[in-house]
C-alpha cells in the first residue's frame, strides 16, 4: 500500500510540510499552481534581468523553526545579519538618522534606545506583553512618542495591521521571542529568496526523491466518506491510494473554495514593495524610516528595495506616483549611507503589489477551521492558528499539518476547535 503524502502548494508551508514528510524516509510530492515554487516569498526574473524579490522578506534569529529549517537545507549561512551595530532608522521630518536596537535588552544603551523611550512607556509594554485580553495595540501603549518611534513600525512590519487593529497578543508573542537572549537580531535573504530558502529547500526535496511540480493548480478534491480519493488537477486527475494523504497548504480563500462551509479568515492587508534599480552597497545594507511612507528598505549590490506594510492608503494609487513620492523621500537617507541618490534623479523602478499579502491581523478571534478536516487530509497555511502570519508560522503549519497526518492514521475528521489553534508550543 502506497503512503504518499500529496501536498498542494508550493510556498513555505507547503515546501515545510514535505521537508517534515521526507525528513524520516516518507515519500511527498508537491503540486504548486503557479509557475515556480515560493509562494508569496520568491524572487521575480523578468526578461530584462532586472532581477528581484516579490518584497523584501526579514527573520529574527527568535524565529527557530525557519532557522532549523534552514540548516536542514543546508541554507542557514546565507541568511546575514545587515546590520549588527543596531538598525539605522531614518527620520523623515526632521532628516536625521539614529540607530535602535531590536532586542529589548539593547535599549539598555542610550545609543540604540528608540526615541522618546521613558519608564511608563516600558511599563505600557510589559501590559501589552502579558495582557491576557486581546485589544488594539495603539489602545494599550497610547498617543506617546514611543508609538511613533517603536510601537507602529515594529506592529506593521511583524503584523501588517496598523497599531490602531492590530492584536496586542499577536504582538506580545513576537515581543516576547525577541527578548530571549540572541532572539533580537535581524536577518535577510545574502543574495534573494529564491536563491537562498526556496531552490535549496528545492533541491534537499529533489535529493530525498520527493518533487515539486510547478504549473498544477488544484482544482477540486474528489471525496468519499470523509477522505480524499482524488485530485482534480489543471489538466490530469490524481486518484490516491487507500493510505495516501493530502495537505492543503494553501491560502484561505482557496481552502473556502475546494472546501466550501469550513471557516476561514477574509479580510487580508496589502504589501507594497517598490524596486529602484541603482548601485548600491557590495553587502546587504538595511534601514527603517519614520514619519514617511516607506517603512524599511534593504540595500543590494544592484538595487534598493522599499517596503510599504498595510498599505491600505496607496496600494490602489498610480505605480508611478508612488514610485516617484518614495523616491523623493527616501533620497536624502540613501545619500547619508553613501549612496548616490538625487531625488531629483528617479531611477528605474518596479512596483509589487501583493493585494493579500497577509490575514489582517485585528484584535478580534478570527475564523479558524480544524485543522483535520477529513480524515486524510490536514490543512497549513501561515494564517493558521494565532500566532503572527508569517515564514515562521508556516514553517511550524507545515510541520504540523505533516505531524498530524502521521499520528492521525483511520482518525476521524476533527471537530472545528471553539478557539484559534494555539500554536505557541505546539507543533
Ligand atoms: C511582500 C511581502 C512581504 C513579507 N514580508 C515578510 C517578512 O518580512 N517576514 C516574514 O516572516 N513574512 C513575511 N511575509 C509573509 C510570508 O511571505 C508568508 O507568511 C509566507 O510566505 C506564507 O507561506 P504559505 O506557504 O503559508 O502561503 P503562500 O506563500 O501563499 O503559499 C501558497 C501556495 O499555494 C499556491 N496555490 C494557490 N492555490 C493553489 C491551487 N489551487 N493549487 C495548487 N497551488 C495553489 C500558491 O501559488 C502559493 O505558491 C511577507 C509577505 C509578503 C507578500
């Protein structure tokens, strides 16, 4: 009797998933829809060789399963830390620049503390560290300078939901990985998603005899008394073996659509990511903005990229005009790293829009289906459970969905949980 493990989609948690199958003799097979594999975390190659991320992409050296995961592919030295000396932070309004540490621990040092730090700030924190009801980060921390300076920056980037929604306890969550001794530091991709997580995670597949196979979207699932027997496929259908088990790791909109009534979450907050293709520095180079539209832009040997999070307010707007207002900002504080940028000289850019690039992440229980919800099929996704959504959180759906389907042998399918999967130690 056959036991594969079919496993449609091709991002993170998918490419997880068959890692966690594989990793102990388990025969997987990865069908992804789109072109290539990565998901919402790949690199564009268009014609021109313009070559770049679809948005910059950070970890923190808290996030240990994606770290495990790296080293399992034999990836972990190409993920650097750009700036080890605290994170240059740009102030657009005033133009100057100071430097602040991630790591809590570090604003011990006046000279990586963010501005406008004080006791109650931090006594504001710890509430919001260990509140044991949800609400809206900005309504925990207040109208303070800190908000400006910390809060709202560190909320978008981890949660892409402005402070004013965004869920203290998604938050507290991140906080409190940073604090761990070592958890603070900040890491990119050295030369590019694809080349750095997804072909070596590619590749460690190939190598245990599992495949990926690019341009298979799943259209339906064939079932019969609770189990999948088959999959629909763009152009051919895929009949299961009686021991054969599928992971759907998958967006969920596209989980509503294959498996219609389950409850998923359905608002989502966009990403808008603006490349400039100008020299830049020969290693990674990383900076945050306040008091401006752009919120962060990484440096590469051969071009800026910019990051906008919870981009609600522009990502319907002209990609031109977004290109040149970031540009004018961003100008000055590329000219102070050494870059030559001339606001007045706009180089070449291109706009990613990712419409849904994560779940809104509010302070409110969002719809969670089970995660078994046939007997031989688990569900995995970064949006999953309620921890951020992010590499990490698919990384661990991943490996869970693929731990579940183990032990879940002639298991009935699971009833929907009352309260969003914890996730925090499972997995
Ligand atoms: C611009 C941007 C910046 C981000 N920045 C960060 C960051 O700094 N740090 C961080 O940790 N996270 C970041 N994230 C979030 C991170 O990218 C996601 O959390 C992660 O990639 C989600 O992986 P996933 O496998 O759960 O989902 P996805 O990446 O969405 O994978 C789902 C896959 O399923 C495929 N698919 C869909 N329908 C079908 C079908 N019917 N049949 C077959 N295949 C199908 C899709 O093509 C896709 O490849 C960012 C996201 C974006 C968009």
């Amino acid at each position: 009797m056959t036991r594969r493990t079919h496993i449609v989609g091709g991002g993170i948690a998918g490419l997880s998933a068959a890692l966690t199958v594989t990793a102990d003799g388990g025969e997987a097979v990865v069908y992804e829809a789109a072109p290539q594999p990565g998901g919402r975390c790949r690199t564009l190659q268009p014609a021109d060789g313009f070559i770049h991320d679809n948005g910059t992409h950070v970890l923190f050296t808290a996030n240990g399963r994606t770290l495990d995961l790296l080293r399992t592919i034999g990836a972990r030295d190409r993920w650097i830390e750009p700036e080890p000396n605290g994170l240059p932070l740009y102030d657009g309004r005033t133009r100057e620049m100071h430097h602040v540490g991630l790591s809590p621990w570090s604003w011990l040092f006046p000279s990586r503390r963010p501005r406008g730090l004080t006791l109650p700030d931090l006594a504001r924190i710890l509430r919001l560290v260990f509140a044991a009801k949800d609400s809206p980060v900005a309504s925990i921390i207040g109208a303070r300078p800190i908000m400006d300076s910390l809060i709202e920056p560190l909320t978008v980037a981890v949660l892409n939901t402005p402070a004013t929604q965004a869920s203290s306890q998604r938050l507290a969550y991140a906080l409190r990985q940073l604090v761990r001794p070592g958890g603070g530091h900040l890491l990119v991709a050295k030369n590019g998603l694809s080349e750095d997580l997804i072909e070596p995670a590619v590749a460690t597949l190939a190598a245990r005899g599992a495949s990926v196979l690019p341009g298979q979207r799943l259209r339906m699932l064939l079932t019969s008394h609770e189990r999948v027997i088959g999959l629909a496929l763009a152009d051919r259908t895929v009949m299961l073996g009686p021991g054969d088990r599928v992971i759907l790791a998958l967006p969920p909109y596209e989980v509503e659509r294959l498996l219609p009534g389950l409850p998923v979450p359905t608002s989502f907050e966009p990403i808008l990511n603006v490349h400039y293709r100008i020299p830049g520095s020969a290693n990674p180079r990383f900076i945050g903005f306040t008091g401006m539209l752009a919120q962060w832009a990484l440096i590469r040997p051969t071009h800026v990229s910019v990051t906008v999070s919870a981009a609600d307010a522009v990502v319907d707007h002209s990609a031109a005009d977004v290109a040149t207002r970031i540009w004018r900002e961003i100008a000055p504080a590329l000219r102070d790293l050494g870059l030559e940028a001339s606001g007045d000289c706009q180089p070449e850019s291109r706009v990613v829009k990712e419409k849904r690039a994560t779940i809104r992440q509010a302070a409110e229980i969002l719809p969670q289906p089970p995660l078994l919800p046939l007997a031989n099929l688990a569900l995995a996704g970064d949006w999953l459970g309620s921890l951020p959504a992010t590499i990490e959180s698919a990384v661990m759906a991943g490996e869970h969905a693929a731990s579940l389907l183990r032990h879940a042998g002639c298991l009935r399918p699971s009833t929907p949980r009352a309260r969003p999967l914890k996730t925090e130690d499972a997995a």
